[in-house]
DNA sequence: AGGCTGACGCGGC
DNA sequence: CGCCGCGCCAGCC
C-alpha cells in the first residue's frame, strides 16, 4: 500500500481544529487519495490516535456503525446534530 | 485472473 | 425521506 499517503491523510485530520469538521470526500482531496473509500479504510485500521471522529460523510452523517459514539464526540465540542446531521454549512472546516 | 467488500460520493427518480 | 446504479480502489479470498 501507500505509506505516504497514509500519513497524509492522518496528518490532514489531525489538522481539523476541536469544534470543526470535514468530509471523507475534503480529507480524500486534501491528501491527494484516489478515492474518498481510502480514507475510511485509514481511519479503520490506524485513525484510533487522531480525531476521526470530525471525519464525517458528505451528507454531515456520521459512519452508520459509530454514529452514536461519534455525535457523542462532536457535541462535547460544540457541534450540535439535527438527529444525526450535522450541519456542514455551519461547522465544515476546509482541510489544505 | 475474477469476485466481494467497505468509516465514500454523486446524480437520477 | 428512500432506493438504485455507477465510479472508485486496496485487500483478501
């Protein structure tokens, strides 16, 4: 696999301050990943000491099977869900 | 080589 | 809201 852009990506996200958030899809661009899926599959496997939880989809819902625990996170922060939206309009941090 | 599976995204209906 | 299809790509059968 691609060990430089692994690192990217998990220093990307480091970089989204407390309060903030970013898609899959701004991450994805930001570290140059062929695929937003790639992303995912980082955090899956080495993103347990980076914020993951400010990664969320393009729809501002989180992963289906960590949405509790993630919304969880993000509301100890400040950033507030509608359900479990959060409104990127408002919170989404553009990652560079 | 071929098929399936994702912490995805987007456009269509 | 929901469902569907298609594109994407690394890993693991």
């Amino acid at each position: 696999m691609d060990e430089e852009l692994h690192e990217r990506v998990r220093e990307i996200i480091a970089t989204i301050p407390a309060g903030r958030v970013a898609t899959y899809g701004d991450v994805a661009a930001a570290a140059g990943a062929p695929t937003p899926r790639l992303v995912g599959r980082i955090l899956a496997e080495d993103g347990q000491d980076v914020p993951w939880h400010r990664v969320l989809r393009a729809n501002g819902t989180p992963a289906p099977h960590l949405v509790h625990r993630q919304l969880e996170l993000l509301r100890g922060e400040g950033v507030l869900a509608d359900g479990q939206r959060v409104d990127l309009r408002r919170y989404r941090w553009q990652p560079e």
